[in-house]
C-alpha cells in the first residue's frame, strides 16, 4: 500500500533559490509537494501542508477505528473523523489527488475516502468482496486494489466503480500488498499452512501472475525499496526481512513485538517504520536494525494498528507541447516511469515511444521553464539554455526494415548521478528544481536542417 504521493498544495519552487511558479500555472506540479517538507528540520508552520513527503499514515481497526497522520518526527497531525458505512479500517494509501483512502470490514464491506486532513469525503460499499478487505494500494493511474483475504485482489475506482477482480490460481489468503516503481502489484500471501506455505507474488498491471517467491515465515505486509530490494514483516516472529529481487534472503533483524507485525514502511532516507495489532506505539529503525525512536499511538490500548504507509513524492510526470509527425507518419510519444530522486542511483525513466528504430536519439531537458516555439520542423518545447543527456538507442526491427517500432529511454535518476556518462547538471540532484524535456533523434526522411524526430515535453519535479 505503499504507493503515495503529496497531494498538493504549496507551489514548487524550479531550484532551491529560484522562483514559484506564479499561481495560474496549469501543470499538477502546484499540488505535487512543500519544499519545507524537507528544507526544515521541524515542521513549524505547516499547518495548511497536512500531508508532506515523509508523512506516516497509520490505520487502526476494531471499535477505534481512525486513521492517523504523522509527521517523521512522531508530531501527530491528525485522527480521522470516522467514516459513515462501517468500522474496522483495514490498509491506507494516498491518492494523487492527496484523497486518504481505507477500507472497512464491517459487513457489507467498503471504502472510505478522506481528504487530506481526514474529514470523510464519500465512502462506497464493496459487495464484491466476498471474504474481508486486507491491504489497500492505488496505481499510478487512480485506480485502487484491495486484496480480498478469501483470495482476490478487487479492483475499483475512487468513486467506487468495480474494474475488474484479479484471482490468479496461486492465490490463498492475500493481506499486505504494494505497488512498485513499475506499477506492479506485490501481495503477501499468508497461504494455509501447513499445506499451502506462505510466500509474495507480483502481478503486472493487467493481474499477469510474474513471479511467485516462497517464503518460510507468514508476512504481514511488504515494501519494495528503489533498488528492488524486498523488506517484509514477518508476522509471528518479530522480524523485518531483507530480500533481494528474486527472494534471496539479505538480512533481517528484531523489532518490538506486540501482537502480530503487520505494518512496515520505508522512509526515503532508507530507514523503517514498524507496528502491529495491539502495539502502543510506532517504532523507527535504520536499515541494519538500530532503534531510532519510538512515537505513541493515540488511543492504542482500544484499536489494534494494522497496516501503515509513508508519504511519497512522484514528482508528478506532466506531458505538455506538441510532438512532431516523423517522416513515416508516425507522433513520438513522451512518458515516464518511477520516482524522481534527488540520491538514488535509478529508478526514474523517461521514455519516447512510436519513434523510428534503430535511431540515435538524446534527451532535451533544462530548468527554465518550458517552450513553444518553431524548431526543425517541429516545436521546441523546453526553454533556453537547454541540455543535453547520453545517447540512446531507439533499438525496435532490425534494418533494413523502416517503422516506428523504437523506443528512446534513460534513467534520469542514474543520468544525473553521472552514472551514464555526459555532463548532466548539478540542479538534477537538487529536490524541489522543475525539469522540462523532450526526446530529440535522428530522423533521415526528412531534409536538413529538419531531419530530426521531437517528441512532445514532459515536466517533472526532483524529490528528495
């Protein structure tokens, strides 16, 4: 569940010294996140930020069922007003419009969605749930998945539409779940031991079973690190699990046991935070195991914690301008994949596709806002001085085939770490700056000075 965004709300500054955005201006970045999320180190005069990047959001079940915000420092902000429909909240997760979703046990079964300060805005009922809702995550596109403990995974809109139900074979008893920088879904499977073991399973956005990885202890709940890497908590036996991609155990240590361990998060600082059924509190710990500290949660002895999750930033992906026609017909498309990171090594890809194979092409990009003016026969869609990234190839059909089977991609993320040769600039590592690009590539049917591809521009915000 642990697919966040800031909802929001103050406007993003271009670097660390440079200017807001005047109001007016159109793209989501407005809403994206408050740089004194990060630039402070209190959290003084946020009382219009409710949620910012780093923010834990707690559920709780049984008779006191509310959700909880938390700033990193253990400051609560604020407890859920309730919710008209039912109790017992299982699972919280945040939309991009920063709406808190939850949902409910109580039969029938249903959703509540809270805006950011935790006043109910609708709720809706889940009839199709058959069993009782576990974990609850959102996909990069809006739409929320619920795992059904009787073996499913529901899919809805916010506003309460059932897509689709996902029921792979291997399913038994789905609880905890998280969706990846790939817009994949991972879900715990405590299985039916001793018959069936637990183990995790990633689907790809369509509900396709990828992988199934075997497990020796009952999970509670997962998150997928940047480096994908698992860290999964191991219900009955008090430990925070390091796995690599594939399952391969890395490390583990102990964390405070109080009933069962069904809540985990990780920080963008790489550091986790851990609760469980019956816990009094919420425990804060360094990736080998170190306690950082400990925060109280509210009302703790008349509500069991079950699941919790950490704001993050996307550093919302905003297409904009208009591509060029390439000489065979075809519009390059723009679009990303992952999160911006002002310190990760990978994990943000920005993408051309329906561009010509087998064609070198290179990412535009600058930090002066963006551009629409005449340019090789297309539109220059990022405003002077602009920068260039590595070269890529568009690869697709081998020649001497033509068509617009390519695909231009780099990791900004690595680029800007200088991971991927070039002379990317430092304000790429800086949180907070506003990107704007567009894929450029060679484009031989058309004459010189014309003979390139442009696809349309793509703004992005760095996180932290």
């Amino acid at each position: 569940m642990k697919t966040t965004q800031p909802p929001f709300v103050l406007i993003a500054h271009r670097s660390l010294g440079g200017l807001a955005r005047p109001a007016g201006h159109a793209s989501s970045l407005l809403r994206t996140f408050a740089l004194a999320s990060f630039l402070s180190t209190s959290f003084a005069g946020l009382a219009e930020a409710q949620l910012v990047p780093g923010d834990i959001l707690l559920n709780t079940f049984g008779p006191a069922s509310r959700i909880h915000n938390y700033h990193p420092d253990g400051s609560h902000v604020w407890t859920s007003t309730g919710g008209v429909g039912g109790v017992d909240y299982t699972g919280c997760a945040v939309t991009r419009q920063g709406h808190v979703i939850s949902a409910w046990r109580s039969p029938p079964s249903g959703v509540n969605v809270f805006d950011s300060n935790g006043v109910q805005i609708h709720s809706f009922t889940t009839p199709q749930i058959i069993y009782a809702p576990a974990d609850i995550s959102v996909f990069f596109d809006g739409t929320l998945a619920i795992c059904d403990e009787l073996g499913s995974v529901n899919l809805y809109t916010e506003a309460g539409l059932l897509i689709t139900v996902l029921q792979p074979p291997a399913f038994v008893h789905p609880f905890g779940s998280h969706i990846d920088r790939y817009d994949q879904l991972f879900v715990c499977d405590q299985g039916s031991p001793p018959t069936i073991s637990p183990c995790i399973h990633k689907l790809n956005r369509s509900g396709q079973l990828l992988a199934t990885i075997p497990l020796a202890f009952t999970p509670g709940d997962l998150v997928v690190a940047l480096d994908d890497t698992l860290w999964v908590s191991d219900q009955n036996n008090f430990k925070a699990v390091h796995l690599d991609a594939t399952g391969v155990f890395l490390s583990e240590f102990p964390v405070a046991s109080f009933g069962q361990f069904t809540a985990i998060g990780l920080a963008a600082d790489g550091t986790l935070y851990a609760t469980g059924k019956t816990a009094p509190i919420i425990s804060h710990y360094s990736s080998t195991g170190t306690l950082l500290g400990n925060f109280a949660i509210p009302g703790a002895f008349s509500a069991e914690p079950m699941f919790l999750t950490i704001v993050k930033c996307w550093g919302d992906a905003t297409p904009y301008c208009t591509a060029k026609v390439n000489s065979i017909g075809c519009t390059p498309t723009i679009g990303a994949t992952g999160w911006t990171s002002a310190t990760a090594s990978s994990g943000f890809t920005v993408r051309a596709s329906n561009v010509r194979n087998q064609k070198v092409g290179l990412l535009l990009y600058g930090v002066s806002g963006r551009n629409n003016v005449a340019f090789q026969g297309g539109t220059l869609c990022v405003q002077p001085p602009v920068r260039r990234s590595s070269s890529a190839n568009s690869g697709g059909t081998p020649l001497p085939v033509s068509d617009c089977s390519g695909v231009y991609a780099i990791d900004m993320n690595a680029f800007a770490q200088g991971l991927l040769g070039g002379n990317p600039l430092l304000s790429l590592k800086t949180p907070g700056t506003v990107v704007d690009s567009q894929w450029w590539g060679r484009d031989p049917g058309f004459p010189a000075p014309n003979n390139s591809t442009l696809s349309n521009g793509l703004e992005y915000l760095i996180c932290p």
